[in-house]
C-alpha cells in the first residue's frame, strides 16, 4: 500500500481561515484525507508493483520467444519434408 503524508490539521486551518466553521473544516480535511487514501489504494502502483509486472512480461516474453522458436522449426520441418 503506498502512502502519503497529508496534514489534515494545517488543511483543516486553511479552511478555517478562509471562513468555514471548525465543524465544516474538519469534516473537508477527513474527507480529503479519506478521498487520497483510496485513491492511492486503487490507482497509483508502487515501486513492487511496477517490479511484479516487468517479471511476469519477461516470463511471459520469454515463453512466447519459445513457442514462436517450436512453431517455426516446425513449419521448416513440415517444407523440407515436402522436398525430402
């Protein structure tokens, strides 16, 4: 899970001063902080997951290699069949 750091108190006196009620500013700073939370939980991919990805396309790079390996040596078989 990735994480930030969000400083629901200095928000939360920025909404303050800018007129809201203490009630109405706490509220936005938990919501915001909530709104990053899950965001981060389900959009942004971290370091491990970007690391997970690349092994499992090199494997699967790797297998796909292969198998174009076994059908071309099988095509060439089956034309030098014909001829031989």
């Amino acid at each position: 899970m990735a994480t930030i750091t969000f400083d629901t108190l200095k928000f939360a006196n920025r909404l303050k001063h800018a007129g809201l009620s203490d009630a109405q500013a706490e509220a936005f700073a938990e919501a915001q902080k909530e709104v990053f939370a899950e965001a981060l939980d389900t959009a942004l991919a971290t370091k491990l997951d970007i690391a997970r990805l690349e092994a499992k396309l090199d494997h699967e790079t790797a297998l796909l290699k292969w198998m174009m390996g076994v059908l071309l040596a099988i095509a060439v078989a089956n034309f030098a069949k014909q001829f031989f």
